[in-house]
C-alpha cells in the first residue's frame, strides 16, 4: 500500500479536522500503516499532549454466571465450575478495603449478562441478598463501597435499561459497555454473537443512548478481531463518534484486540493480527480526533508502547490487588513498567479517576456526594493528586 498524492493529502487534512466515513473507509483500505500511525500520532499530539492516564483500581468481581453465550469468552462460568464468583458484602468490602490500602481510586464491578434470567442459582443467591436483580445487588454494593472506602464505582453489567442506569447515577461516577462491533452480521449463524442477543448492536447502542439522555459519563469501545471486516470496523468506531456528538458523553473507547482462548468456540481463530490491530488503533483516533482512546497494556504485554505511537492517551485501570477476571490469562504489567514505557515515549503517566477529568469539571457529575469524594483526591486538573498515592 503505497502513499498516492490524494492519500498523503488526505492525511494531512486529518490532522486538522474529522474525515468523514468515506475518506475513513480509504484510508482503512489504502494506506499504509506507518502512515496512519505517524497521523495519529500528530492528532493526538494536538489534542491530548503529554499525558498518558491510567485508573487505579480493583476489579470486583461480582458474579460471573452470564445469560448469554459469546463464543470467544471465558469470563462466565456455569454453576459447579471452580471459579464461579458470587460475591457477598464482606467479600466485596475486603477488596475495596485491600484496595484503598494501595490508593485505588476505582472500584470496578463488573457481572455476566442479567444472570437472574437464566439460572435458579442466581435467583436464589439474590433473594438471600434481598434482592430481585443483579442491578438492585450491585446499587447496594456500590453505596457500600463508596461509603465505607471513598473508592468511586464504575459499573459494567452489559446492557441496561435507562431506568437501571439511573438507580446507579448516585452512587457510579461512570458506566461502562462495549459496542464491541456494530455489525449485525456477526450475530448469524456459527458467529461470535449467535447465542448473546445483549450483544445485538441495536441493544448496545440503545444503552448507550439512554446513558446520553441521562448524561452519564459512559466507556464503551471495539473488540477488534471477531470476523468483522475493516469497513465494519470503521462503521464501529463511527456509531460511537455519532453517539458522542450527539449526547456528548463517550468519555473513553476501549480499542481491544481478540486473542483465542482454550476451551472457547473460537479457540481455533486466529487472533488479530498485530498490524490490523495497530491500524484499528490509529484509525480510532483519527476518526475521534478529540476522544480519550485507550488499549489495555495487558492484552499486548511486551509491545504496549507502540500504541502510544498510534495516538492513545490512556491504558485504562489497572490493578495493584486484583486480576483482570475477564483477561485472567494476561496478567497487568506493573505500574512502574507502565510507567517506564509511557516516559521512554516522551510522555508523563499520570492516574486518573474512573471518570475523566473533562466530565468530572463538566457538569456531568450531580451527586453532591460523588464530587465531594472526588475532590478529596484530585487536583486541580481533576487528576488524581500526584502526592496522594504516595502519601
Ligand atoms: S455477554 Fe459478556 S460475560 Fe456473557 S458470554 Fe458474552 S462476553 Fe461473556
């Protein structure tokens, strides 16, 4: 793929301002990928210089039985299996506890998919709690949390409804849930999201336009690998752009890569490759010029650096206690790594909550409580304070 005039032109052009789909869709299918990434790497370099963000946090989680069936995951589990997680208060505190000893500022929750609706267990394990749903489970978790810790819940339970939303806008700084892709397509026969209709791209989009209509902050993003083609990835990354300019509220894109699990129905596929990962990457945020775009360092241990090349300007949270249960196969490089590489590319890394900065200051946030724990860990910039983990 050689650089032609019109590309080289266009490139240039995408540094200044947004293309539209169509010069997204060229470029996705012309140009080289050093292009791309040194063009990323410009924008972002205009709109988000010298920071690079992480969330310090721990990953709770919460139940892991799931009503769903992707085919490339290995988070949920049956009943029986020896790593079913369902968490009851004293377990849930002892991990925010453990993580406010180590200056975690995020507690992150995270279930399967209304596993209420598919298993009796789940029933009966909530009923206990004296509760009807994962949802109600997870508001009290979150006043729990809060309260007793100070430690700021961010929330992804799949897809809800605005009115579940809601019940967590006190208590959750942000939410999250992957578009993952907005191809229906790979909802079809013998694909990924046969058997997962929470994943059905108009279900995803729903959420996050009831999560815009209540203006909370939310973190959504593509999983790159599972059978889309390139111009579906692009649309992916569009309808998220689309979202945002109309509800303003997209405060992150998760860009993550698929790798193959054992004892998975994709456990055969290959995973994405390298370079058509780095082109998703830089095409994210050439697309979203102005967007935080993040790539879990874990999921690419011993090359993370490179992204900062293709133009992100965060890691996402990363964990001094716990496991990323949804990864457990790829353990989170320590935060002095982290560090190392972010700083041998010119740049500083600095933590932040699990809402950004720009939501934090901008109005999005309307529990007088939620700011006020807030401010007693942030600086000015709505950063966490450089002395606080240290203190
Ligand atoms: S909805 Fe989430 S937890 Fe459930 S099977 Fe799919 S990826 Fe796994």
């Amino acid at each position: 793929m050689l650089a032609n005039p019109a590309l080289v032109e266009l490139l240039n052009r995408a540094v200044e301002k947004p293309v539209s789909r169509a010069e997204a869709l060229q470029l996705m299918a012309k140009c080289a990928t050093d292009s791309l990434v040194a063009t990323a790497g410009k924008i972002r370099d205009r709109t988000r210089p010298d920071v690079v963000t992480y969330s310090r946090k721990v990953f709770i989680n919460l139940v892991n039985l799931c009503r769903d069936t992707c085919t490339y995951c290995t988070y949920k589990k049956e009943p029986g299996d020896s790593l079913l997680s369902m968490m009851g208060p004293q377990q849930v505190l002892a991990i925010a506890e453990a993580g406010k000893k180590l200056r975690c500022t995020e507690a992150l929750f995270v279930t399967g998919e209304r596993p209420e609706q598919k298993y009796e267990r789940a029933r009966s394990w909530l009923s206990t709690l004296g509760h009807s749903s994962t949802i109600e489970y997870i508001q009290e978790m979150s006043e729990l949390v809060l309260s007793k810790t100070g430690l700021l819940p961010h929330t992804n339970a799949g897809s809800m409804t605005k009115k579940e939303m809601a019940m967590l806008q006190d208590t959750n700084v942000s939410l999250g849930v992957m578009l993952e892709t907005s191809s229906e397509r790979l909802m079809g026969k013998g694909m990924p999201h046969e058997d997962a209709p929470s994943k059905n791209p108009k279900v995803r989009i729903k959420t996050l336009e009831s999560a815009g209509e209540l203006r909370m902050p939310m973190t959504t993003g593509i999983l790159v690998g599972i059978g889309e083609t390139p111009d579906e990835l692009v649309d992916s990354l569009f309808v998220i752009r689309q979202l945002h300019e109309k509800y303003g509220h997209i405060q992150e894109v998760i860009i993550q890569n698929f790798a193959p699990k054992p004892d998975t129905g994709m456990a055969q596929a290959p995973p994405a490759s390298s370079e058509y990962f780095l082109r998703a990457v830089a095409m994210a945020r050439i697309i979203m010029p102005e967007m935080n775009v993040q790539v879990p360092p874990n999921l690419n241990p011993d090359i993370f650096g490179r992204y900062i090349d293709a133009g992100i300007n965060d890691w996402g949270g990363i964990s001094p206690v716990t496991i990323d249960h949804v990864n457990p196969e790829f353990p989170w490089p320590s935060i002095a790594s982290v560090q190392k590489t972010t700083e041998g590319r010119g740049r500083r890394l600095r933590a932040r909550l699990p809402v950004y900065p720009e939501f934090l200051k901008g109005g999005f946030i309307t529990s007088d409580r939620l700011k006020q724990y807030a401010s007693l860990i942030t600086d000015d910039f709505g950063l966490v304070r450089e002395g606080y983990i240290n203190d």
